[in-house]
C-alpha cells in the first residue's frame, strides 16, 4: 500500500503537554522501516503546522474552547495535507498528537468522498462532548460532535460548511469513560456505541460480526478509522492524556483492526494520542510499535 505519515504534533486539544512529541518519537523509533519491510511504501512525510500559543494564551481566541485558533489552523493545514493526499491515490496515516485532529482528517476525508462516509472510532472516550457538556473545555473531547455538525464555530466548517458525517454511521467502540452530557448526543445522532462491557459480555469476535453486518446493511463505501490508544487498557498505555482502566488488550485491539482494514474500505487512518513525556519505562512505546506493526501488515495485504 502506498502510504503518506501526516505528522500532528499538537498538544492543544488536551491541554497536557507531550502528546506533540508523538509524531517524531513514532518516526525516531523506526516506523518508516516497519510499514517499508512489510511492502508498503511511504511515499511522503508531511508536516501540519502548529502556531505556538502559551499556556497563558489558551482563552485568548475562545472563552470556551481551548487554544481555539491553534487548533483550527492546524486542522485546516492538516485537512488541506489529507486531501491533497487522497487526490494522489495514497493512503493518508496520520501521526498524533491529540484526538482534535479527527476535526481535520474528518473533514478532508468526508469532502473527497462527498460524504458517503462512515467514522469508526476506537477509543476509551466517546469525544462527542459539545462547548456546552465538555467538562473540560480541551477540544479533544469534541471532534465527533463537531464532525456531526454541532456547534457553530469555524470547526465546523473546515474544507465546506456544516455537518461532515451522519451519527448512524458513527461507529464508537472501547469506550468506557463518558460524560454525563454526552449520553444525549450519541441518542440524538443515532451513533452505534460498543462499551467496553459490551465487549466483554459478548466477546470482541461477535462485536466485530455486529459491526461488519452494520457496515455492510448500510452499503458503506468508506471508511475513515480513528485509533486512540487509549482504548488499551491503562496498564498498557501509562503515556496517554486521559488513560481509563478495564480497557482493551492487545489481542482484542489487533483483532479489531485486522477486521476493520480487510473491509477494503478504509480510506485514511488516524493513529492517535501517544504522550511519550508521560510513559513509564517505555511501556506505552512498545505497545504503540506493536499496534503499528499490526497496521503496516493488515495494510501491505491490500
Ligand atoms: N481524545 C481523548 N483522549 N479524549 C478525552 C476526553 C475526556 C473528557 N471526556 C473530556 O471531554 O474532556
Ligand atoms: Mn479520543
């Protein structure tokens, strides 16, 4: 498969320093050489910018949202990298950096397609929080309500006006570490939600059946597929913003993505939230290259 990386190096969404030295730390540690010794090739390694903004300065632009404009100018550069990635017919992986960036990669992927478009997004958290629920205000909390159209900031209108995707074909799975205002939002859109109990109830074979069997009734064409790693358990990834417990394995984890990239249909990827500043004798590093080693493998079959 030929693969463009699409670096991120934002911390902005989380308001946790560290999470914008993911992209490099995933670089130094040889990725390039384990998608390539696969059979894939990386044909190009794109930059987002990423004005600088002082802790200070994190109000200036919003009263409600985080480093507002910081993180609008890096999504739209990143949305303007993805799609002219897209245009070329290579597979764009972006490198995070924090989950504000699925604002961007949302947009991009959804414009090139004309929103015939399904999200599938693995992760602890359900990030559907809008200004008015986010107990935080970090915007890494809000791309999915943002990409459903909720809201009326210029996030929302990155690459063309309104809403990017549709909530019932929004695809949520490992969460277990929701607000209390975010219930509402996954009912009013329709989004399909496996929790982790779900998981562990039914199994993550018969999750991923379910899941297939709802991308295929839909006629899903495309699939945009967002990775956070904290949907590991928070053993496995101590070098996350926001680690929960009870949360996947490593098998459960490559099972899934295995799964989700023999579809065909995964048109760009997201891989998510690595804080080496906050790892812990290089646990979360092992387990990221393990999980990038399942994704440079699944995707050189294609
Ligand atoms: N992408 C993430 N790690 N998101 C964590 C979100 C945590 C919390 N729900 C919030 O909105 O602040
Ligand atoms: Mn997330």
């Amino acid at each position: 498969m030929k693969i463009n990386f699409i670096k991120v190096p934002i911390f902005y969404g989380s308001d946790r320093p560290g999470v914008e030295l993911g992209p490099d730390t995933m670089i130094q540690n040889n990725i390039i050489d384990i998608f390539e010794k696969k059979g894939n090739i990386i044909k190009k390694i794109f930059n987002t910018n990423v004005d600088k903004y002082s802790e200070q300065e994190k109000f200036a632009t919003s009263k409600k949202l985080k480093y507002y404009k910081g993180i609008l100018d890096a999504n739209k550069d990143l949305a303007n990298k993805l799609y002219e990635t897209l245009k070329e017919g290579i597979l764009p992986f972006v490198l995070g950096g924090d989950h504000s960036l699925g604002i961007g990669s949302i947009a991009a992927t959804s414009k090139f397609h004309n929103k015939d478009l399904a999200v599938i997004w693995i992760d602890a958290h359900t990030d559907i929080n809008t200004i008015e629920t986010s107990p935080s205000a970090n915007i890494h909390g809000m791309p999915l309500s943002i990409s459903l159209g909720e809201g009326n900031t210029e996030l929302n209108n990155i690459l063309f006006n309104g809403k990017k995707i549709n909530g019932n074909n929004v695809y949520i799975l490992g969460a277990r570490s929701v607000d209390d205002g975010e219930y509402g939002i996954l009912e009013k859109h329709n989004v399909n939600v496996w929790y982790m109990n779900d998981i562990k109830e039914k199994g993550i074979e018969a999750c991923i059946e379910e899941l297939l069997l709802k991308l295929k009734e839909k006629n899903t064409k495309n699939i945009h597929l967002s990775y956070d790693i904290d949907s590991l358990d928070e053993k496995l990834v101590p070098g996350t913003g926001t680690p929960e417990k009870d949360g996947m394995n490593i098998e459960q984890s490559e099972k899934l993505i295995k799964s989700i990239i023999q579809t065909k249909l995964v048109r760009s990827i997201d891989f998510v939230e690595f804080n080496p500043m906050k790892d812990i004798n290089d646990i979360t590093l092992k387990n990221v290259i393990k999980m990038l080693n399942v994704f440079s493998l699944e995707l050189s079959k294609l």
